[in-house]
C-alpha cells in the first residue's frame, strides 16, 4: 500500500448508509446515489431478473456471455 500512496491519489465516492472513513488519505466527492448495490445485482441475476439500466450495457453483455452469478 505504501507504494501506492507514493503513486496515486486516491478518491472515494460516498455512500448511503456508510461513513466516509479510513485509515489512507482520501478525497471523498460527492456523487448521485444510486440505491443499487453489487449483492442486488448478483441477486437479479440470479432469478432471472433484469440488470438493465442497472449496470452499463457492455457490463451486463459480459455478465450475461460469462454466465455470471447463475449459481
């Protein structure tokens, strides 16, 4: 990690629900909460769901070409 702090800048969006905290020097920005997250995507998926608008298109292309989350 301590390369990485040499090397990058890291930014951190905020989410709902979770504080902006952690240990490394962070920018957090301000962004349109999307009230998605990555479980619900998973779960979607798994019943048969539609992801559309949900994920961009070239994501759930290759979700779909993968089989991902079937099981």
């Amino acid at each position: 990690m301590d390369k990485l702090l040499k090397l990058v800048h890291f930014v951190g969006v905020k989410r709902r629900g979770f504080a902006p905290a952690s240990p490394y020097p962070i920018t957090w920005v301000d962004a349109p909460l999307i009230d998605v997250s990555s479980s619900e995507i998973r779960t979607r998926v798994q019943t048969g769901q539609s992801i559309r608008y949900l994920v961009p298109d070239c994501v759930r292309a290759y979700i779909e070409k993968e089989g991902l989350y079937r099981e």
